[in-house]
C-alpha cells in the first residue's frame, strides 16, 4: 500500500518493534536493582549468622517483593510494542494487548495529573477509548519559572493561564514518546488513509476538562503538528513564563497532503487564543466531590500516628533483642539475683512481650479501623466522581 501522507514510510506489512521507556521508568528499575541487593545481603547475613531468623526471614520478603516488582516491569516496560499485519500489540505483564491500527481513533499525547503528572503517550480504539501507554511519558521535576510578580494560584484559585511544563509543540515533539506517537499515527495512517477515524475522528485532540474526574486532562499534543487545551480551560498565557520561549502552541503541520485538521480539531481551535475560555468559567468541581476528597484525604493523614506510635511502641519495648543475653545488661535491668542469668533474660522478654501486646493491640486495631475506613472513602469518592462526571457530560 502506498503512503496516503507525505513523509510516511513505513509498509503496513513491515513488522517493528519500539524498545525502551522514558527514563523515569529507567530510574525505577534502579530503585527495584537497589531493593533486590538489599534482599540478597539480608539472605546471605541471616543464612551465616547463628540467630539470624529475622533477617533471614525479611530477606525472603524483600526478595519476594523485587521478583514481582521485575515481572511487572519486564511485561510493561522493557518488552517492545510491535505493530505487525496492521496489528498494534502492546505488551502486559502476560502476554499482550491487541489493537488494530484501521480500527484506531487518536494518537497522541496528553498531559495528566493522576496516575502520573505530565505528558503521557495515548491511543483510542475504535469504539473511542482510551488506553494508556505509561511508559513512554514526558514528566518534568520543575515547572518553568514565573515571571517577576505572577503567582500561580490568586486567592486559592488557580492561574490557568500559566504554560504547563513542557508546552511547546517543537520540544514534545522531539521527545522519545512524541517520536513514538508519530510512528504509530503514521503506521495506522498507512493503513486507514486520510478518510479514516485517525484523521476524522481525531480523539487526541477532543481532550474535555473534568474537574470531577480523578485523573484530569489539561492539554494534548497530536503528531500531526497540533496542540492546545482540553475544552474549558483558557489557553497559555507566554508573557507569563520569564522565558516566553518555552512555551510555544503554534501548530506545525506535518503532512501536506492532509487537507485540513480534523472537525474536533477545528472545533477545539487547534492554535489557542489567550482567554478563550475566561477563568472565572472554568468547569467547579461539584460540592459533593469536594466533600468526598476532604474525608478522603482526613482519614489518609489519620493513619499516620497509629503507624509511627506502633513503630515506635515495637522499638523502645521489643528492641535490642540480642542485648538482653548479655549478663550485664540483665543485671542492670532486673538487679543482681541468686538466679541464672538466662532466667531473669526470659522473665524481662516476658515481660516486653506482655506490655506490647497491650500497647501494640490497640494501636493495630486503630491502624486497621483507619485504613478500613479509607477504603470505604476511596470508594466513595470515585462512585460520586463518576456520578459527577456522567451529570456534567449530559447537562453538556
């Protein structure tokens, strides 16, 4: 089949294969290298130590843990993407997905706040659903640098107007999830041509702000050259950033032989203009959901005291273990008495044991009782975010 876009190579036949991740990932699997020696050295002390049971036994859970946290990583994030016979298959942690490239509705990349903030490679298939593709992302540790006297947020609500990391079209597009992004928009290209739903329908660039929603959308890039922000917020504001350059919006079209944008992107205004939609329209977040996430987020900063008094409780009653059979420590403690040594040793580990149980109880069944109760929030904060969401997108 030929190209039905200039610039477009790729044979809908060929097979490739896309290796690698964004380095974020890469950093991940150093933690989980780092974890895996730490397994290993617990292992290897408590099989040459004559009382090494406890780290012996921690050891074998870190271990656990790091096999795990290998496999999910290797079926995700180290296995390539192969697009072969006009199938895209991305890998899982068995086996993989399958999507067919006539089938695909949007190719790019959009910028979240949860799982992940920042730039995130996306597909939809043909019904228009999304999925995500975490591993090839754009992440940024910093935001770009405000401009003398600008704030972010002005009495409590945000600035909306201020550039996102990263929002430039020239500089995602050179990332290694932006060249990913163009490759499966031109391979699926390839097979639909310019009358397919990749150009038509164009679902990266119908991005909507829900500020009901636990996982945003603030704005998408798409490999034909677009980019802008999702409907209702106002586009960026350059003059606000002390490098205007970073931020650049101006569309950059890649393929002459498309006609025009697609209708969404049309709609949508593909190239900004600052205070489209005024700050004081952007979409609320319902009182409901705010309730939600309030309790929320209460009962997360509840747990906290009942895990450090219980850490603490376990390190001031039950530590020093090994001290205790020492003679002089015994003496000290329970004073000089006409009994062995190792006796009055197993009478004050009694003795820790009993008044842990009677600290650590409680403090357990308070921890329990609080993460029990978070869960139930959790769930009910999603159950009303969604209830949320489905409301605004029917008023609309």
């Amino acid at each position: 089949m030929s190209s039905p876009a200039g610039g477009i190579s790729p044979s809908p036949n060929a097979p490739i294969k896309i290796w690698g991740a964004s380095g974020i990932f890469w950093f991940s699997m150093i933690s989980y290298l780092f974890y895996g020696v730490i397994g290993v050295w617990l292992l290897v002390a408590g099989a040459l130590e004559k009382n090494g049971t406890a780290p012996f036994v921690t050891g074998i859970f870190i271990t656990a843990v790091f096999i795990l946290l290998c496999a999910l990583s290797y079926g995700n994030f180290v296995r390539p993407l192969v697009i072969a016979r006009g199938v895209l298959k991305i890998p899982k942690t068995f086996g993989h997905r399958e999507v067919l490239l006539a089938s695909l509705s949007g190719v790019g990349l959009v910028y979240r706040l949860v799982p992940r903030t920042g730039w995130m490679l996306q597909i939809w298939d043909g019904e228009g659903k999304p999925i995500q593709i975490r591993r090839f992302s754009v992440t940024s540790r910093r935001s770009p640098r405000l401009a003398s006297g600008v704030k972010r947020r002005i009495g409590g609500v945000r600035d909306w107007t201020i550039p996102l990391p990263m929002e430039n079209t020239k500089v995602l597009g050179s990332t290694k999830s932006g060249h990913v992004a163009t490759q499966l928009f031109e391979s699926a290209l390839a097979w639909q041509g310019t009358g397919g739903a990749l150009v038509q329908s164009a679902k990266q660039k119908a991005a909507v702000y829900d500020p009901n929603s636990l996982s945003k959308t603030l704005a998408w890039w798409s490999p034909d050259g677009y980019m802008g922000r999702a409907t209702g917020l106002p586009g960026p504001d350059p003059a606000k950033l002390a490098d205007p350059s970073l931020c650049d919006v101006a569309a950059i079209p890649r393929y002459a032989s498309l006609i025009g944008p697609s209708p969404a992107a049309w709609s949508l205004d593909p190239m900004p203009v600052i205070g489209q939609t005024p700050p004081h329209e952007v979409p609320q977040v319902s009182p409901e959901v705010q309730k939600a996430r309030k309790r929320n987020l209460l009962l997360t900063f509840a747990s906290f005291p009942f895990l450090i008094a219980f850490a603490i409780a376990s390190a001031l009653v039950l530590g020093h273990p090994g001290l205790l059979a020492n003679d002089e420590v015994c003496a000290a403690v329970l004073g000089r008495a006409p009994v062995h040594a190792s006796t009055a040793c197993n009478a004050w580990r009694h003795h820790q044991l009993i008044t842990f149980l009677w600290i650590g109880i409680p403090l357990a069944i308070g921890l329990i009782a609080t993460i029990v109760f978070q869960i139930r929030a959790t769930r009910e904060l999603v159950r009303r975010s969604k209830s949320a969401s489905i409301a605004t997108g029917v008023a609309k």
